[in-house]
C-alpha cells in the first residue's frame, strides 16, 4: 500500500496536545487528532488502513508522539508531519523533559543533545516501523535532530523509491 492522494504539495498535519491535555503513552492510546486539531476517540491498538493521506499525517504524527512518550516519559506537545512522494517529516514541539529543562538551565546544553541523540537512537527500529506500518511504504534512512530554544525536534524519513513505475509528481523530484 502506498501514500494514497500525494499531489506536488505534500501533506501537512497538525496533532496539537497543547490544550494541556497529558501526552502520555496512556492518555494517547485511543486518541486520533484530526485536521484542525480535532481529537476524536478510536478504539485502542486498532490499525485500520487509512483512508487518505491526511489520516497518514495524523496516525504517524500520534504514532511519533506516543513513541517519545513511551521512551522520555514525557511526548512533546505538538507534532506537525509532512508527507511527500520520497519523505516524510515530523517536526515535534515542546519536546524537553524537566530534568532535561533543569540541566539546560545548569548551562548544560551539550549534555541535554547527547541525551536526545540517545533517545532517538534508543527509539531508531520502533520508530521506523510505525513509519513503515503507517505509510506501507519501507525506510532507507532515518534522520533526526533537536534544537534547544525554541525547543523543537524533527524526524524525518525518507522512503524507497515506488517499485510501481509511478511518476514523481512534482517538478523537484523529476529534475534529476
């Protein structure tokens, strides 16, 4: 199965937890954010096949959110992902612990990276396949990396090329 309805632009999705709702792995179980930011309830450890590159968006960005959760004990409070023919994005707000905030204001910045390239590296296989699963399409590499003020993390995944002979849509990826 592959990314249903990927025209040039891509996709975008917000999932934003920033309402003060608790981004943890329990309290997201069940939960599916909608465009717009509207959260609906789903059955807990459902997987139904997607049925638009929108509800692609909103599954990986839960999906990435809850894996953080699970790891760090704490999910970042917003997640926006971006979907396009060969990529795919997540770009995570709020994503620092309170022991990470306390280090960074001890001037341990250094230290708070090395902890996040851990995590990351720690969540590597568990994180590429829910990208997989949700995209039904597999990873050839996964890239990531965090920023301190303003606290934002991106992950990003690039995808094999379609086996399928499909065309690329957009100007960029047919200028070779």
């Amino acid at each position: 199965m592959g990314l249903p309805g990927i025209a040039g632009g891509g996709t975008v999705q917000d999932a934003d937890l920033a309402d003060g709702s608790d981004p943890s792995p329990s309290s997201l179980r069940g939960v599916q954010v909608r465009e717009g930011g509207e959260k609906a309830k789903t059955l807990p450890d459902t997987h139904e096949a997607p049925t638009s590159t929108g509800s692609v968006a909103s599954e990986i960005s839960n999906a990435v959110v809850r894996l953080h959760s699970e790891y760090t004990g704490r999910g970042p409070t917003r997640a926006r992902t971006h979907i396009t023919e060969e990529l795919i994005s997540v770009v995570l707000r709020d994503t620092l612990t309170n022991g990470e905030r306390r280090l960074l204001a001890d001037g341990k910045v250094d230290l708070v990276l090395a902890i996040r390239k851990a995590y990351q590296e720690a969540m590597r296989s568990d994180i590429i396949a829910a990208i997989e699963r949700l995209s039904g399409r597999r990873v050839i590499a996964f890239l990531n990396d965090n920023h301190i003020d303003p606290d934002i993390a991106v992950e990003s995944f690039v995808l094999e090329p379609r086996s399928d002979g499909a065309e690329p849509h957009d100007a960029e990826d047919r200028a070779a």
